[in-house]
C-alpha cells in the first residue's frame, strides 16, 4: 500500500471573510431593526427588517448554486477504511459525537490518513472499534469531507468484511476544521457594526435626545437610573433597555448572579404583564454583561418575563455548549433568549479557535436542538 499525504482544507479566504463580514452585517441590521421597530411601534421598519434578511437570504443562495451544482456534478468516491482510533464525547441527546482517525484506502489512488467527527448513535457505538473496516465516501477533489456510510450495499458490506487494510503513519488531516477565528470574528464584527449601526440612527427615539421629539405620555416617559450596587457592579435601566455589568472577579455563571442581575431590572414596573414586573423582548447575558430589552407599554410584541428564565440551568448550558458541540479552545459564549416564534426559546453560542457553535433550548433549559462546529 502506497501511502499520500492529503492537503488539509485551506482556511478562509479573502472572499470568505468577505462574505462573512456581509452576513453578519445583515443578521445585525435585521434583528436590531426588528427589535427597535417593535420597540417603537413602526410596523414599516419591522417589515424592511424581515424582508431585508429574505433577499439576502435568497442572494446568498443563488450565489452559491453554481458552486453546488459544481459540487453535484462529481460523484463521491466509496472506499474501504480502517479505524485507526475513536473517542466519543458524552452528552444529552441519542446522537453522540464520536471524533474518528481513519486510514482511508481507495482502490485508485494511495491510502491517506485522515481524522474527523461524526455522529453516532449510541447503540451503535459497539460497531465502531479501533481495527474494524468501514465503508466511507467522500468527494474526490475535497477528502477531507469525508462521511461513513452506515448502510452500504451488500456487496461493499461483503468487501469491508472481508478486507485486510495495513495501517497509514501519520500524521492525519484534519477533516472536520472550520474556516477559523478569523472568518467568527470578521462576522460578529460585522453583526455588531450593524446592530450599532441601526441603535445610533434611531438613539432620538430610543433614547429620548431628540429636541423635537414628541413627547411621551406619563407612563412612558425616558427616565435613566443608574445605580452602583457593589463596587464591582453598575447597572443602567432606561424605558427601553436595561443592562448590568460586573467588574473584574465577577461572571453571571456565579451562583445567583444572574437571577439577581435580572431582578435588579425588573423590580418595581408593570411592563404589562400583570406580574408585578417589567416585560422582556430579548435577553442577552455573556460573561460580564447582561442586556434586556424591555416591550414598551401599549405595544403587542411576543415579550415574557425575565424572571422565568430557568437561571439554575444557564451555567450547564453554558458548559454543555463549551465541551459537546467540538469547539476548540472555547473563548466567548453569549446566551440569548426570547419569545418571537411563540414558546421561549434560549440560545447559548460558543466561540474559539476552532470555530463557533450553538445550542437550543426550550423555556425549562432542556436543550432541544445542537449545531456543532464543522
């Protein structure tokens, strides 16, 4: 067996991050414009918002169609290989990420190494044990994409069992690698440049600062607060927003933290709901920081209160999102939650030198939903 070396996927190019500087400037236009539009009540700037993320959508789609049709138009390749070594990652769901090293030996072309991950069910993991020979596909210009096929035809079933394949040296490509921190960071650049963008056009009315402004009824008036709960603590609420930042030796993941950060927000308004507290369209909390963006009396929006998010369940989350969904050397991580589809949804996002990915979970913390890195 004649053993190559396959070139391991090239990271993001200047096009890609390109690419994803617009994405992410899209994504925050438009959630920032839906937000403040349901905040000031302009149905208009609530339509541009979703409509604006349709066209990019269907753009972004057509771009990539000759490419994909590129892509189509070469069929996989099918190989036998052999299990050089496994580990699987614990978590939650039936499906349990399993990072696999294989050395893969086509019938016409030399034996590579390679090394990625996939998911496996967990009665299935018996299957997959160092030594055994797997049935696999992958394109023949990117091997690096490379998939097991758990349900070959018999007569490649027949094959692998009976197939003696000699193990490859190493080293093994990396086939699971993302595009990189660069391509995370130009695109949350860009969302946050254009979430910016969109709160510093409309800061008159968000904020009050403007001299012809109409003025607010009573119960809607601007008032700002600032209060210093501890010297490491300062807390901001406006009509609109409310935030909560803690200095160095602080995490909202500190037992009660968050509960408390919140609490502090909500304490003493109606906000509409009838429960004694203020109503909430979104919630964000990173490590330091937590953001709330209160429904504005008067306006119907899919808001809920804060005080029901499940803050017990938000430090799991986090952790959950950092070790089982194959990002490297996880950095930042941001926690959403919001209620616009209906049922309050809760997104954890993680970031770091191998990538980004993200969790879902419903309003009692179950997660429901993954998207690792790939």
């Amino acid at each position: 067996m004649t053993p190559t070396t396959v070139a391991p996927p090239t990271g993001a190019t200047p096009v890609d991050l390109a690419r994803g500087f617009l994405t992410g400037g899209v994504i925050g236009v438009s959630l920032t414009a839906f937000i403040v539009g349901c905040a000031l009540g302009k149905a208009p700037l609530i339509v541009g918002a979703l409509a604006l993320l349709a066209v990019y959508g269907l753009l972004f789609f057509l771009a990539g169609a000759p490419r994909r049709a590129r892509e189509a138009a070469l069929a996989p390749r099918t190989a036998l290989a052999l299990i050089e070594g496994m580990e699987a990652k614990q978590g939650e769901e039936t499906d349990v990420p399993v990072r696999f090293d294989l050395t893969v030996a086509p019938e016409d072309a030399p034996a590579f190494r390679i090394r990625f991950s996939e998911a496996v069910h967990v009665s299935e993991l018996p299957d997959y044990r160092p030594g055994k020979v797997l049935v696999v596909q992958y394109p023949p210009d990117r091997p690096w994409r490379l998939r097991v096929v758990k349900r070959p035809t018999p007569a490649w079933e027949q094959r692998a069992a009976g197939a003696a394949i000699d193990s490859v040296p190493g080293p093994a490509v990396a086939g699971d690698r993302a595009e990189g921190c660069a391509w995370g960071f130009v695109t949350l650049l860009g969302l946050l440049l254009g979430a910016a963008a969109v709160v510093l056009f409309f800061r008159a009315e968000l904020f009050g600062g403007s001299a012809d402004a109409r003025p607010a009824p009573p119960e809607q008036s601007v008032s700002v607060t600032v209060s210093v709960t501890s010297s490491s603590t300062d807390a901001v609420t406006t009509s609109a927003t409310g935030t909560v930042s803690f200095g160095p030796g602080r995490s909202m993941l500190d037992r009660g933290a968050l509960r408390e950060a919140v609490e502090s927000l909500t304490q003493g308004g109606d906000g509409g709901g009838g429960g004694g507290g203020r109503q909430a369209l979104t919630v964000v909390v990173r490590e330091q920081l937590l953001t709330v963006v209160f429904s504005p009396a008067g306006v119907d929006a899919p808001a809920f209160d804060p005080r029901s998010l499940p803050f017990d369940r938000v430090p799991a989350l986090v952790e959950e999102a950092r070790t089982t969904l194959g990002v490297d050397s996880p950095r930042t991580w941001q926690l959403s939650a919001e209620r616009l589809t209906g049922s309050l949804t809760i997104r954890v996002g993680v970031a770091g030198a191998g990538g980004s990915a993200s969790l879902e979970a419903d309003g009692q913390g179950v997660v429901v939903r993954r998207s690792p890195a790939r």
